[in-house]
C-alpha cells in the first residue's frame, strides 16, 4: 500500500504558497483609497463675471440710496439671485468665499469699489456675511 501523506504534505505545502504569493499582492493597497480625493476649484465663466459685473453696475445707485444696511440685504439677495442662475458660481462661492474679490477685482474694479462704498465693507466676501 502506498503512504498517501507525502502527496498530502506536497499538496498542502503548494495550497499554502499559493495562498501566501496571493496574499503578498494584496500587500498595502487594498484598492481603496484611504485618503478622499481633493476638491478642486470650480472656474467662474468669464460671461457670468461679465453679468455679476453689470448687476453690480445697474444697482449700485439703489444701493447707495438705500444706506448700508438696506443695500447689504438688497446685496445679498442679487448675489443669490445670480448664483440660482449659475451654480458653477455658486459653487465657487462655497468653496473660496473670496472668489466674488478676485473676479471683480480683475474685471470691473470702478464698479467693485463703487459697491463697496455703498455697502461700506472693506471687501464683497464681508459683504456675503450671510450668504
């Protein structure tokens, strides 16, 4: 008769290192990612600045009639009322509050600082306090 134990030894020793070769490729990188992918910024169009700038421009005098602390509510309310017509600015505004500035700033300067004075705020992010 014929000793089935070294077949079984042979067959449980390449069982194991199968098992073992298979777990050494899972190694560290399970497939997952274990940190979140980072959000990235999103672009304002230049022809929804051009239309922050005009609404800035064509409101500006009913601000500065109304006094600062009317016009900062009128304000905010023609800033949301831009940002329901464009969500990629809205979404901008939640990401970096500082985005309306920087815009602003870089296309229609007289009519930000023209706001700003009738606000009376240092900047458009403190003026979108509650926004």
């Amino acid at each position: 008769m014929i000793s089935t134990t070294p077949r079984r030894a042979a067959g449980l020793a390449l069982m194991l290192t199968g098992a073992a070769l298979g777990l050494t490729g899972c190694g560290g990188n399970s497939g997952y990612q274990t940190q979140p992918p980072q959000p990235t910024e999103p672009t304002i169009s230049q022809a929804s600045v051009r239309e922050l700038c005009g609404i800035l421009d064509g409101q500006k005098g009913t601000w500065k009639a109304l006094g600062p602390q009317v016009a900062r509510v009128a304000f905010t309310g023609a800033i949301r009322l831009w940002t329901v017509n464009d969500t990629v600015a809205n979404a901008a505004i939640a990401y970096n509050r500082h985005i309306v500035d920087t815009v602003t700033i870089q296309t229609c300067p007289r009519v930000r600082d023209a706001t700003l004075a009738s606000l009376e705020v240092p900047d458009i992010e403190v003026a979108l306090g509650g926004f």
